[in-house]
C-alpha cells in the first residue's frame, strides 16, 4: 500500500462525474505487479488481489463487485477509507510493530543478541527493561499496564519466553520478538497459506480430523457426517491418539459433534490427565497461559477434536490440518470462540458455535506452563 501511495498508482481519480479518493485502477495494478516481479503473470496477481479482498484489506470503492476483476475499476485500500476492521487482534499485532519498529531504530537499543544454556537468541529482551522502556517511553503510564501490554503480545505470538516456559513477568526473565517484522515478504507468500492436499476422500463435515496419505490397516480418525452418522475414515498414526477402530461398526447413529461419539468401541480415554475446573484456570497466578490462534479453514476443514464441557479441551489435532499450523494442541482448553466467553459451555454448544460461524475461526486457548 506504501508503496504503491509512493508510485502514485493511489490516488484521487474522477469516473462519471464523482471524485474517488485514494483509490488504484485494477488493470495498473496487475501491470505494476508484473512489472515489480510481485507476480509472475496476470492470473497469479488477480490471485494475489483476491487474496487480499478475502482478508478484507481492499474492496472495490462502491463495494459492487466481490472478486476482483483485471479491468479498469476502482479499487481502495480499507486503510485508506476507515473500513479496514480493527480487531482486537489486529490492533495487538499493530502495537506490536509499532513497539519493534520504534525499538529497533534508536541507538543502544534493548533488543540484543543474548546466549542462555549454551543458545544463542535473536531479538532478545529482559521483562523487567521491556517494562522500563516502555515507562520511559510514555507508552504505558505505569508498570502494570506494562506487563499487560507484554503479555497481549505473548498471548498473540509477537513475542515469546525464550524457552517458551514462562508467561510475561516484570522479572530478569529473557524474551524474544518472535515475529521479525523488518523481514522482506513478498506478496507470492500469500498463496502458500494452507495450501490443500490431494485427498482421495473429503468428509463433509469441517471439523473431521482430515486424511493424510490414506493406508489400509493403520490407526481411524472419526470425521462428522451430514447425514448424522459417524464413519470411520482411516488415517494415517501421525500422532498418540488411541487407534479408534477396532472391530466395531464403523457407523453409529448420532449427533454431529466435534467430538468421538459415546460408543465404548470408539471413545478413547481423554488426553488430560486428571479434570481441571474453571475456577482453577482463572484463579491469580495459575500455571496457564492463553494464547489466541487464527485458523483458516480449507475445504475439508478445521482439523481438531474438542471434547468435553465447563471447560471443553482439545481432544486430538490433525498434524497436517490448520489447526495445528496455526499453533493448536492437544490439552488446550477452549477459552473464547470468535470473541465469545465459552469456559461455561459444554461440547454440543461450542461445536454449534464453531459450524455455524465464518471460515476464519479464532479461538483463545489455555494452555499448561511446563
């Protein structure tokens, strides 16, 4: 976008008799790309667009047209005109840059090369200096907000404990900016987000734990069907989850749910290893850390298991799934669903929530410190 306000390819442009302001003609656009080398040919740029369009980063400047076309049209940056959805996430992730940036450009600055255990860490900091310079700084009025400023950055993967064993503290604890944003990405990476595999069988249900590189005879993962039944769809072990299969029927009449059905041949012993209750995840000083997790489903689905109630956990997790990309694990209990509080709710709820909800599903989790 910088770039392209740099170029002057953004800018006000009169059509039928009205001014649009900020905007870029499609057509140019593509050329600029090809002529940048951000895209190969045409249709990879009309791709590279459209990506962008489904991010709700630009949008066509009278909103009539939904994909994006390779004509002379309008278009806008959602920066540009006040439209861009300013998340909650999206304004950590905006803080966080801001922070990195501002960090990274003054002399004697805080982040250094840092060794410990013998691993050396780029990008590091010491909780307690973090806490000071943002004091100093006037980003924060007291130390307080510091640390939780520090920990919505953690929470959202822009910076982590160096060892991933700690929350943020107002200590000599050693951290890192795990996210490098001065790193020069090129537009093309858009397209290798969650790229599909080749599945021989698609279930059509989004939350079934998908196929990998199917073989007769290894561990079943259990997918939801349409038509309220549950099916057996092998899989290859990728993971600790207890095979499934058995010699039972490989259909049960049931609910769908995310969860494996209440059949003795086919319910595996919960992955957590004694029950935990709210009270004892929210309590001051408990050994949890929430994290938040985007996942973009693809065109089988999510690929987790949530089970349970008050509170759900994370029951199994497809190794090649976006859920697992996106950083999700097995013991993870399910703290908000799409910006809603669901710590009180039991399986059945959640898994509505989640059908019923768009494609790009963020989750808040807790997860045990080690």
């Amino acid at each position: 976008r910088l770039r392209l306000h740099d170029g002057k390819l953004i800018k006000d442009r009169r059509y039928h008799l009205r001014t649009y302001p900020n905007c870029f003609v499609a057509k140019e656009l593509t050329d600029w790309l090809i002529d940048r080398k951000e895209a190969p040919d045409r249709e990879t740029g009309i791709r590279l667009m459209q990506k962008l369009m489904d991010h709700y980063i630009i949008h066509h400047v009278c909103d009539e047209h939904s994909d994006y076309k390779d004509a002379k049209l309008l278009y806008r940056f959602r920066k540009d005109d006040g439209t861009f959805p300013l998340s909650k996430d999206v304004k950590v992730f905006m803080r966080g840059q801001s922070l990195y940036e501002k960090l990274v450009s003054v002399e004697e600055s805080i982040l250094k090369v840092r060794e410990e255990n013998s691993v050396k860490y780029q990008r590091t900091f010491l909780g307690c200096e973090m806490i000071d310079w943002l004091v100093q700084e006037g980003e924060v009025e007291n130390r307080k907000e510091a640390v939780e400023l520090g920990r919505a950055l953690l929470e959202h993967g822009i910076i982590q404990h160096v060892s991933n064993r700690h929350h943020f503290f107002d200590s000599d604890m050693l951290y890192q900016f795990w996210l490098n944003f001065r790193r020069r990405r090129r537009l093309t990476e858009l397209l290798n987000e969650n790229s599909s595999r080749a599945l021989s069988e698609s279930p059509d249900s989004p939350f079934c734990l998908r196929k990998l590189n199917p073989d007769p005879g290894n561990t079943s993962f259990l997918s939801v069907q349409t038509n309220k039944e549950i099916k057996i769809v092998s899989a290859v072990r990728r993971s600790s989850i207890t095979s499934l299969a058995g010699n039972a029927n490989p259909y049960f009449s049931t609910t769908p749910t995310l969860v494996f059905p209440p059949v003795a041949e086919c319910n595996p012993k919960s992955v957590l290893k004694r029950p935990v209750t709210n009270e004892e995840l929210l309590s001051p000083g408990a050994p949890y850390i929430k994290k938040t997790l985007t996942i973009v489903g693809d065109a089988v689905g999510w690929g987790f298991v949530v089970r349970g109630g008050r509170p759900c956990h994370i029951q199994a997790v497809d190794p090649g799934g976006p859920a697992a990309a996106a950083g999700m694990k097995v013991c993870q209990f399910v703290f908000s669903v799409n910006g809603m509080y669901v710590l009180h709710l039991d399986y059945q709820t959640i898994s509505s929530l989640i059908m019923t909800g768009p494609r790009t599903l963020v989750m808040e989790v807790m997860e045990a410190i080690e």
